[in-house]
C-alpha cells in the first residue's frame, strides 16, 4: 500500500516508496527476534555484536556505529553491565576514557546468538537473489548519504 496524499506525482512516488521502504524494515526486523528470546533489546544485541567482532570499543565509538544518542547508548550499556555481559575499563593514563568491553558471560552468549542470527538474516534476505541483494545494498547506501 503506498500513500494517500494528493501532492505531485513526484511527493506521491517519493512516499510510497519511503512507506514501502519502512513497511519491509519493520516487518523483517519484526521477524528477527531471535535476542529476544534471551532478554535482549535490539540495542543490546548491537552492542554485544560490534564488541564480538570489532573489539573493546569506547561508549561513543558504538553510539556512532550503531546510531544511538550518547545518551541511550550510555542507558543500553549500564543494563548490560547489570546483566554482567559487558564491562567498562578506565584507561590507567586517561580516567576519562573509558573502554567497553565483553565479559566471558557476554563472549558466550553473543557467540551462541549471532551465528543463528545470521543464518536467519541470511534466509529472509534469500527472497532476493545475490545481483536484487547487491542492488538493494547499493541504493540504502546512496540513500543514507542524503543529498550530499
């Protein structure tokens, strides 16, 4: 279902795209909820996946990879710590530097998590074949650039 406004042809393609667009990421999103069942937030999952495969990161690092506030990520980071799933580390030279880091806790149930996640990701995105996968990454990547 696309829009029912009645601008110019351009405006109604536009947002009928834009609902489409927003319609598959939520139903898809909707569909991969396996960190869920483990008590997680979308959120907490992302933290918990860029530390597996990216490493200790400071708290604004992962605010910017995952595109949180300083904030929010500030809040998702203090409930996994309550959960003792990751840990923060002040730098001995800097205290105001502060490194997020995975527990052994953390390692083991994001490493238990992430490759039945990903198998899902992989099945869900199987409606496209490799070249519609390629195309898709292709045009979110030109339209998260933005006009610039």
């Amino acid at each position: 279902m696309g829009t029912h406004y009645q601008g110019t042809a351009s405006e109604v393609e536009a947002l009928s795209a834009y609902i489409n667009l927003i319609r598959s990421v939520d139903s898809l999103t909707g569909r991969l909820t396996l960190f869920t069942q483990h008590g997680l937030t979308e959120s907490q999952f992302g933290v918990l996946e860029a530390l597996l495969h990216i490493g200790p990161m400071c708290q604004k690092e992962l605010a910017t990879k995952l595109l949180k506030s300083g904030g929010n990520i500030t809040m998702v980071i203090d409930n996994l710590e309550k959960q003792q799933l990751v840990e923060r580390h002040r730098d001995t030279k800097d205290r105001r530097f502060i490194t997020v880091h995975l527990t052994d806790k953390g390692r083991a149930l994001i490493s238990e998590i992430f490759p039945r996640h990903a198998a899902a990701v992989a099945a869900e995105m199987g409606v496209l074949s490799g070249d519609e996968q390629l195309q898709l990454r292709n045009l979110c990547r030109k339209l998260g650039k933005g006009h610039s």
